[in-house]
C-alpha cells in the first residue's frame, strides 16, 4: 500500500483527505492511502518520514511551505523561483523533491474571469502562498503590490493605508491571508469595500466557507468573487500527476 498525506498545523478541516478518499473511491484507486500528519513544529516532520516509511509523497500547507524547504534534498524550479512547496515527491531512494502546484491551480481557476482591464493586482497577506500567487500574476502580465500589517521588505501597503484611489486602482484583489476561515467565519481583511465596482475580481483562497465576508462584500457592490476550490481541485490534480510520474518512470 503506497501512503500520501498531508502536513500541516491544525488541519483537520483541510479539503485534501476528504478529495483524495473521494478521488480513490471514484476512480477505484485500490493501492494508495491519504492521511494528515499533524505537527506542532516542522521539527517533527523527520519523524513523520522515519514512522511511515511507504510514503511516496506529501501535500503542505499552512504553516509549512516555507519552512519544510531545508529539509528536502531538491527543488523543482518553479518551487525554487517561488520559494514555497506544496508538494513534496519521495523517490525509491528517499530523495525528497519539492513542487509548487499551487501557481498552477491559482492561474488556471483565475483566467477564465480575466478581463483586458484586469492589469493590477493586490495580494493581501505574505505567507508562503502569496508567493505562488505573485508568480502566477508575473506569468499573466498582471502588475501587483503586497499588503500587510507592518511595512516591510516588498510591502508597498499597509491595510490602515488602502483607500479608494488604491482599490479603484487595482482590478484584481487576492486574499491569501487566513481571516474568515472556518470556524472564524466573522473575519475578513480590513480594506475599503466601498471602494469596490464590477469591475473588481475578488479571489479568496478560502474554501470553507463557501462564501467569505470578504467574497460576501465584494458581491454586494457587483464585483466578480471566486473562492478557492477551484484552485485546490486543479492544484491537488497537478500533485497526484507529479506523484504518479515518479511511479511510471521507477
């Protein structure tokens, strides 16, 4: 039996278990497992190797795709020019590669809204999907600025200084921050949603739930919302490929 999994922090409401169960029940996968691993710290993640020595390959998430890259022995280059992994491939000789699936999910779940108009972005948040979702932007030719609660390095806006000139300014609004995640259903970003036209597309990474308060204010005033199931289905498909890959060619 080959195992998958997922590693993360609190991730019992994750979608990735219950699509892959679903994935293998459809398809009638019959050879392959997928659990959570659960960590406190990504100090434990060699720990996680060393008791399950059938996994051939991982999904990351929150708050690890950053942190896990000292522990892997190589990137893809597309994971090493974002500078964030969300999937991780385990050869026969427990070599560990790590992938970005995630640009490849955000870009393909967002160009079908694109309109000529939408030519610059804001990216609220800047963990380690807000660089999967930069990249995607650069390939799409969309211009976009960080926003974050404190200035720093590559931060041109703090959320205290979004105004209307600035959100009228940027067609394209990314939420890669986890406010209004379930349970926390009452949170959003703090910007101007006044400020917001049908011209705008917002884009939350969120998925539970469906419709975030940030999605919900931005229906309100006519603006194009997507959340981030799309993206999760194609970006965990892209994983599965990478891993099956591996497996034809060994």
């Amino acid at each position: 039996m080959k195992k998958l999994g997922l590693l993360g922090k609190h991730i019992s409401y994750s979608f990735s278990r219950s699509y892959f169960k679903a994935k293998f029940e459809k398809e009638n996968i019959k050879d392959f497992t997928y659990q959570n691993f659960d960590i406190d710290t990504i100090n434990a993640f060699p720990e996680v190797l060393k008791t399950n020595p059938e996994l051939i390959g991982l999904n990351v998430t929150i708050p690890y795709k950053e942190e896990v890259i000292p522990y892997l022995d190589k990137l893809d280059k597309t994971a090493a020019a974002i500078g964030a992994v969300n999937t991780i491939k385990i050869s026969k000789d427990k070599l560990l590669t790590g992938y970005n699936t995630d640009y490849y999910g955000f870009k393909n779940a967002l160009q079908p809204a694109l309109k000529p108009h939408h030519q610059k972005a804001i990216i609220l948040g800047t963990g380690g999907a807000s660089k999967a979702i930069a990249y995607s932007l650069e390939e799409l030719g969309i211009s976009f600025n960080y926003v974050s609660r404190r200035l720093k390095k590559g931060v041109k806006f703090t959320y205290n200084m979004l105004n209307e000139s600035i959100i009228q300014d940027h067609q394209l609004i990314v939420n890669c921050t986890p406010l209004g995640t379930f349970p926390k259903v009452d949170e959003c970003p703090e910007i101007p949603y006044e400020a917001l036209t049908e011209d705008h597309i917002l884009y939350d990474l969120i998925y539970n739930p469906e419709e975030t308060k940030f999605l919900k204010f931005g229906k309100q005033q006519g603006a194009t919302v997507i959340n981030g199931l799309n993206m999760l289905k194609l970006q965990a498909e892209k994983a599965w490929e990478i891993w099956n890959d591996q497996l034809k060619n060994s």
